[in-house]
C-alpha cells in the first residue's frame, strides 16, 4: 500500500472534557489517551488482551484500551483513571484502595479502579464472588486480591453511605 | 505492538458495509467486537489493508424476543445477552455469554462475531448448536437463510462467502418441558475453555425424549455427540444411561493435548462436563431454577 493513509478526525469526550484530533487509524485507544492526551494514568501491560491495566470505561462500560482502536471512540463518552478524584479529595474506591493495601506496585491499579468502578456503577452492594468475576480481566502480581476485594466492598460501602457515583 | 497501517471504513449502513466488502475483496476484514481481530492484527498474525468497521450501524446491536424465538443482531455483545436474557426459556445462553472471558471483553465481543470466526474453542458454536440456530446472512445478492450446521465447515472456516455477512442469529423457541445447559471448564477468565459441553434437553415423564450434545475444544469444530445423545433418548437424565453417555461423549471427543492438558485429561473432562450439562439442563426443563455458567480449575 504505497499510498498514504488518510488521517481520521475523531472527537472524543475524555472525563468531561471534549477533544478533537487527527489519528492514524491504527492508533490505539490507550496509545491515544497516553500521548494525544497526555493521560497518562491509563497503563499499558501485556499489549494482548489479557491483563486489564488499559481498563477504561466508554459510555459506562468498561473496555480494554489496548483492544480498541481510537477511530472507534468517535463521538464517545470515556473515562479514566484521571477522572476518578474531584480535586484533591480521592474517590471512595481510590482512598478504599490505600486504607486496605488493595495495591503494592501499583501498576494494574488504575485498571483494577475501572473495573471496580464499572462493577459498582451496576451493583452498588456486591458479594465477593460478585467482585472476583467484576475483576477477573485484570491482573495483579503483587496482592494476591484479597485486600483489593477488601477495598472494594469498603468503597461499595461508602458510596452506599454518602449516595456517591 | 501495533498492527500493520490499514484504510478505516465506517459503514453507514448494512448495504454500505456488504458493497465496500465485495468491492475490496479479501483484503479487507469486518470490524464488529474485535476482540479476536485486534489482538491477530497487533501480533501481525492478520494484516487486513482495510478495516470495515460495524459498530456504528444502526439496528444491528439488537435482541428481540418473541414467542416464535430470539433474533440476535450481528452487534449485540456478551454483556448484552447476558443481562438481557433472564428468563428460564434461554438460560443456556446466559450459561455461554456471562462467562466468556472477563468483563471487559465481553462489553465488546459480539456473538455473531464469535460465530463468524468459527475458533474450535470458541463459546458459541456448540451453544447455538444445540439450539438449531440459523444465520441471517447477508450479501450483494440480497439475503439468506443458513442452518448453523451448514455454516461452519471447519476451523476458522465458514461457508459465508468472502463479500457476505451475518445480519443476525436466529433460534427458534425451544418446546416447554425442555431445558439446556452450557459447562465450560477453563483455567482463568482471559483463557479459552479447555473444554465445553452443551446439552438441550426435552424431557416427557421424566424420559429424555429429546436430546442434544455437543462438545466444544475437542475438535476442528463443535462435536456433535450423537452416540452420547442415543444412550439418553428414552430414558431418565441419570444413572447408568448418564454414565453410558458421558463415556461415549469422551469418546466422541478428538482433543489436541496443549498447554491446557493432554489427549486423556480433556477426554476425562469431557465426561465430567457432560455429566454435570445434563444434570442442569434436566433439572432447568423440570421447571427448576438452576444457576449456570463456566467452572474455573
């Protein structure tokens, strides 16, 4: 294919704030986010699928950055990890999170705070099996989840208590 | 890891999309879920010159149940499907779409689009086979009807021509007094089952008069366990006949040994799954409410 690849103009709303770009095609959604954006929250892990950290929500669901193409969030809604505090006040999930050690190197968290995030936007009172299944996509070699489900039952508890989102 | 460089097409319509695919040939892919595409175009194993993308058709994510049956549109995800379709009658698809793979994944992968790639470990196939489904199909010249048995010839290989593409699956209702069940046995979330059984049931005073089975990741394609099925018909969901019925499924079964284990372990395991799909579906066609869904080993 000798031919240039013709750019795509792609608007996206990023954590209530609205972005116009050109990307290539093939940029990927977490690639987009990262340097178009300079969101850097979003991590990049394994690049296959499997690990989570990329985790963003698009129109309220949870989806893997690094399995999207950004020409396919045109005209979209998307959050991420950076939209989670207001201000310097953290989020119940992201202030659950360091109360219960539901992190060590921190790398898989803001995918692990997504997909939390997502479970508890659908079922604001989940069991912990209801939490393993919600975090089931997202990897974490260093807490072995038992403080990470230990957080998110307490954000759970906490937004119930203060009508949060 | 990025995919080669490749022209993006949104289609803006079903006719849109069908004529950009005849008109770029094969070297270009639909986009529906891209669950499995992204990743093959990322490790470069897919390297499509154009992508026709379908997630911004109209009328294409959708899920209608009448009393005839269930249409399911090409864009309708595993998430959709599995908060959709509550209700005892399609139990067997809440089984299938709420395990596969992890959350994430199934807020994009498209049912359709599972079926059209025809992995031999893929969830669908095996689940919808046993519902007699049918494809929707279409293409430049119009539109048709394909039997699902009819529609995967092998692995990764469906008798959809090049230019055509599935609009929706349709399942007709199944009778009252039958009930089905999906077990898949896999490792972790992310993974592909390591095996999977499907079983639709009709029972008549207790008697299978009704019976189908097909097993998922032991073969090119699902299995269809016909033997297995005949050890049932005519008699209660248990027991010996049970017994004679997982044996044979195991037989039926032409696993490869893999990472996910060897020849003898997935024949055992086949057994296992049979045994325990049969037991559901049966308890689920006497009317009782069975929670359902994929074991993790």
């Amino acid at each position: 294919m000798a031919d240039e690849i013709p750019r795509i103009e792609i608007e996206v709303e990023v954590n209530g704030r609205s972005y116009r770009r050109e990307v290539e095609p093939r940029l990927l959604l977490v690639d987009f986010v990262r340097q178009e954006l300079g969101l850097t929250g979003t991590h990049v892990g394994c690049e296959s699928s499997y690990c989570g950290a990329c985790t963003v929500l698009l129109n309220g669901a949870s989806v893997k950055s690094c399995t999207m193409f950004a020409v396919q969030a045109d005209g979209g809604r998307l959050e991420t990890v950076e939209g989670l505090a207001d201000g310097e006040r953290l989020h119940p999930l992201q202030q659950a999170f360091s109360d219960c050690h539901g992190l060590q190197c921190g790398y898989c968290t803001p995918g692990l705070l997504m997909s939390a995030r997502y479970l508890l936007s659908r079922n604001p009172d989940p069991d912990e099996e209801e939490i393993r299944k919600a975090i089931a996509g997202n990897l974490c070699r260093c807490t072995g989840y038992q403080n990470v489900i230990a957080a998110v039952r307490q954000a759970a508890a906490t937004m119930r208590k203060e009508g949060a989102e | 890891m990025y995919p080669k460089p490749f022209r993006y097409h949104r289609a803006r319509s079903i006719e849109e999309a069908s004529r950009l695919l005849a008109e770029l040939g094969e070297d270009a892919r639909l986009l529906a879920g891209g669950q499995s595409l992204i990743p093959l175009m990322k490790f470069r194993l897919a390297a499509p010159e154009h992508l026709i993308d379908l997630n911004f058709l109209p009328d294409l994510d959708t899920l209608r149940e009448s009393d005839d049956g269930l249409q399911i549109g090409a864009l309708a995800r595993h998430a959709r499907i599995a908060d959709s379709l509550g209700s005892p009658r399609w139990a067997i698809l809440h089984d299938c779409a709420s395990g596969i793979a992890d959350a994430q994944v199934r807020n994009r992968g498209t049912l359709a689009g599972s079926v059209a790639e025809a992995d031999p470990s893929g969830d669908w196939v095996p689940v919808l086979s046993t519902l007699e489904a049918s494809l929707t199909v279409t293409g430049p010249a119009g539109e048709r009807t394909l039997p699902l048995r009819e529609a995967v010839l092998d692995a990764y290989t469906t008798a959809l021509e090049p230019e055509e593409m599935i609009r929706e699956v349709r399942i007709s209702a199944p009778p009252a007094g039958s009930g089905g069940a999906f077990v898949a046995f896999k490792r972790t979330a992310q993974v592909y089952a390591s095996a999977s059984a499907a079983v639709h049931l009709e029972l008549r005073d207790g008697v299978c008069s009704g019976v189908r089975i097909y097993l998922g990741c032991v073969g090119l394609t699902a299995v269809h366990a016909e033997e297995a099925e005949a050890q049932l018909k005519g008699r209660t969901p248990s027991g010996d006949g049970l017994e004679r019925a997982a044996e044979a499924a195991a037989a039926a079964a032409d696993p490869q040994p893999d990472m996910r284990g060897s020849r003898e372990y997935k024949r055992m395991l086949v057994g296992c799954l049979v045994k325990e799909a049969v037991s559901r579906a049966a308890r689920r066609a006497a009317g009782d409410t069975v929670r359902g869904g994929h074991l993790y080993g």
